[in-house]
C-alpha cells in the first residue's frame, strides 16, 4: 500500500471518527429546540403511575376535555376582601432607605400585606404598568381552583404592560402564605415582585401576630424589607406567633434561645407541638413556619437579621442542630391511606450533560430526561399518590407542588412518626429520597417544580396533569408567556 493510500485511508477514519461524534450531536441540538410557542399539553411523556391512562388531553387529544380557564372559584357572591396590586418595574426603595433596581407591588417591595379571615372571598385586581416583560401573581401555598394559579402560559396569559387581571378565590385554611410573580419568576421574585399573604382563623387568636417575610436583596437579607434586627413592641411574658415566610432561593435556618413550639408548618396546623430547645429549624424557600415564642426572645432569621420581641436579651448562638418535623408533635389520623396508593410516581433528580432548547450545558434532569422531555405526571381526580422524591444531582432542592399540601411519609425509608407533617414546599437534600402522599382533589394543570426559581428556569420543572384537563394558553418567546 502506498504512502498516498495510507494517507487517504486516515483521511477517511478521521472523517469518519468526526462524523460519529458530530452527526449525534447536530441530532441532540436540533432535538432539543423548542418551537417559537408551544402548548404545556405538547411537553414530554405521561406517566400514569401505575394508573388507568384515560383521556389526557396530551400531545393534540383533545376529546371530552374541560379547559383550564373553566377551572374557576365557583362562586358569584361579592367578595370579603378587595385589593388592588399595580406592578412596576425601576429604582426600589426598601423600609431600611436602601435602593435596590428590581420590582414593587404598589410602590413597595415586599408588597403590600392582604389579610383575609378564613372563608372570605379574596379579590385582587392587578395591574401592571410598566413590567416589559408580562407578569402574574401566583398565591404560593393556597390550593385555589387551577384558573387562578397565576402561572403564564399554563393557567393564564401573562398580564402586559397596561393591561389588567382580577382573581377571585375563597381562603378556606388559616395560615401563612405569599404572592409572588410566575412570570420570568426567576428574575422577577429575585428582584422584588412579591409579598405576603395571611389568612387569619375564623375565631380571634389572642397571640401578638408577627409576620417576617425574609428576603435578600443584592446579598443583603431583609425582614419585611428592613435590615438587621425588627423590634416588636411585647410586654414580658406576652405569647407571640413569629410567622416566618422565605422567599429566598435557599433554606433559611431560624432559632431562638427562648423555648418555643412550631405551630405551623406551610399554612397547616401541627398536632400537639411540644416545646423546643437547642433545635433550629430550616425553612426551605418558598416554606412558611409559624412559631410560637413568649417575650423577651430574640428570634434569629439567617444570622444577619432578627425579630426582637419585646427587650433585646441580647446575642444568640446558634444550635448546631435542625429540629426533625419528621418526629415532631403527635400522630393524628390522616384522612386518607398512603400505604394505599392509586397511583405511584417517581421524581428522581440529577445532573447530566446535554442540549436545552439548543444550549449545550449540564442541566438538571428528571427521571434522567431533560427539559422539556420531561414527565407528565397523570392523575384521576379522587386517586391517593404517592409521590418518591429523590435527589442525586449534588444539591438541595426546594420541591414545591402548586394547588395541593401533601403529608411526608418517609425521608430515606425511615417513616414519619410525629405530627402529620403538611407541606407545599419540601427540602430534598442530595442523596435523599423523600416520599410524600395526598389526594388529588383539586382538578386541573399544576406546576411540580424546585423554588430555587434558577433550577426552576434551568428545567427543573414537571407538572401533575389531571385526565380530562387541557390548556388553551401558549409558551414561548412567541406567546410572552415564560412561566419560569
């Protein structure tokens, strides 16, 4: 063979070696891009859990369907409560004085506070007028009907710049929640675009009521938008409940050298909390807890800020340890059996190289599927699921299912034996399996993503699809709707 052919023929291996590596990976990167606009229904595969597949709406089938935008408050009676919430996007002035660039609710960030009593008729009439890029409020924690969840381009068209939105939904669990923008949500909630919710009881709590939305503006951590400590007026021995709502990215820890109980925990009720001392709690993001403290106590919020009730009785050391919800309080009954599931889901979370909408980097990845070849989880209304949250992918994350509160069952086989442990937002920590359990009993097409809202946008994000359910909204760049 000559020098010439032996040339020819390592041209022709090293074409071909190319070839094997490049042609896939031109497959891998057209795959991966996404139409100008797209519907949620066209996403991914279904998963049935082990479950009937009826009719799902999914990929074009449309027959026997009910549209998303029918899942309403059924109700006509005039509301109990009306606000009003006008979004604007600049210069933010917080309560300590410092300016930060980002986003207000009425001039303000947070925004402003809505109080309700438990069975009022909430209203709220948002209005952006300047916010470029569209927003929409979500009402994180409250389990209202599927048409008023706030998430453009799954239950609603984003709300341009001019335009108007009202939600209407009846508040029927006390407790601590927030609102926040669903709409380019990682940027927007980041800088700015949210505020609390409080849902009181329908008989008068004689506790002094503290709420402490937590939030960090350009690194620096705020309490209801005030930095460092936030003194509240308490004469010694008056019973406090501290509500503590993170709107962060990440865990908050919380503790107190002052014995204190967890009252609550994601707007539901602990069963017969018991005193704690030397213990922390962690607050995952988007988690609300509610404590019940006796002045003077200095309750610290993630070390840098703090609610002071009552005297200051000065500097607190922090416990090295976080309380375990997972044994704390009494057992109680459930209203349902989760050792009885009609359906059973995994949600197992990692890591892996790829293309995302023709970017290539390493993504997060849901049952080893990349965004948005990701599942649809499908469920019939009525059906007990159970859902095995795993985590494999080098980081915590925040786990947060929209319309609905689910009891943990197990974390990493060992089973709950204190309280029945409610959450709508759940820490999964790396190398953790977390099941949780709950009826699906609110029809319609809900988000199932991380509330570190940077994973959220990097595709850590499922939905739960109830059969029978269709969405007419779009997403994409195209729509306006970028729900994430």
């Amino acid at each position: 063979m000559t020098e010439y052919v032996k040339a020819h023929l390592r041209q022709i291996v090293a074409i071909a070696a190319t070839l094997v590596i490049v042609v896939p990976l031109a497959w891998m990167w057209q795959a991966s891009r996404m139409p100008g606009s797209y519907s949620v229904m066209d996403m991914g595969y279904v998963d049935a859990g082990g479950g009937p597949v009826s009719s799902t709406g999914h990929h074009g089938d449309h027959a026997g369907t009910i549209s998303v935008s029918d899942l309403v408050e059924d109700t006509d009676r005039a509301a109990d409560v009306v606000v009003e919430l006008t979004a604007n996007q600049g210069t933010v002035t917080l309560a300590s004085g410092r300016k930060v660039e980002g986003y207000t609710f009425n001039g303000t960030s947070p925004g402003p506070t809505i109080e309700a009593t438990e069975g009022d008729l909430l209203e709220v009439r948002v209005h952006n007028e300047d916010v470029d890029d569209g927003i929409s409020v979500h009402w994180h924690g409250v389990d209202v009907p599927n048409a008023e969840d706030g998430v453009a381009g799954v239950t609603q068209d984003a709300i341009g710049v001019g335009e108007d939105h009202v939600y209407r939904f009846v508040v029927d669990d006390p407790g601590s929640y927030w609102y926040h923008s669903h709409q380019m949500s990682h940027e927007q909630v980041i800088r700015g675009l949210f505020g609390g919710l409080v849902v009181k009881p329908a008989e008068a709590d004689s506790r002094a009521d503290v709420l402490a939305v937590t939030h960090t503006y350009g690194g620096t951590r705020t309490l209801n938008g005030e930095e460092g400590d936030v003194a509240v007026d308490a004469s010694p021995g008056q019973v406090a409940r501290i509500r503590v709502v993170n709107t962060d990215n990440g865990a908050v820890r919380v503790w107190t050298d002052a014995p204190y109980q967890v009252l609550a925990v994601d707007g539901r009720d602990v069963n017969r909390p018991t005193e704690v001392v030397g213990r922390r709690v962690a607050v995952p993001a988007g988690g609300r807890y509610d404590l019940e403290v006796e002045a003077p106590a200095r309750i610290e919020i993630g070390g840098s800020t703090a609610i002071v009730l009552g005297e200051d009785p000065g500097a607190v050391d922090q416990p090295g340890v976080d309380l375990d919800m997972l044994s704390y309080g009494q057992p109680a009954t459930l209203p349902f059996d989760p050792t009885e599931p009609d359906r059973i889901f995994d949600y197992s979370m990692g890591r892996r190289p790829g293309f995302v909408d023709g970017k290539p980097g390493m993504w997060w990845s849901i049952n080893g599927h990349l965004w948005p070849d990701v599942p649809m989880y499908l469920v019939d209304e009525g059906d007990v699921v159970l859902f095995r949250i795993e985590n494999h992918s080098g980081e915590v994350h925040p786990m947060h299912l929209h319309g609905h509160h689910a009891v943990v069952v197990s974390r990493d086989g060992e089973p709950a034996t204190g309280s029945p442990w409610w959450v709508d937002s759940v820490d999964v920590e790396n190398d953790e399996t977390v099941e949780i359990a709950f009826v699906a009993d609110n029809p319609g097409i809900w988000m199932d993503h991380c509330h570190n809202l940077k994973h959220a946008a990097q595709g850590l994000v499922a939905h739960l699809m109830y059969s029978g359910v269709t969405v007419p909204y779009r997403l994409g760049g195209d729509s306006g709707n970028e729900p994430e």
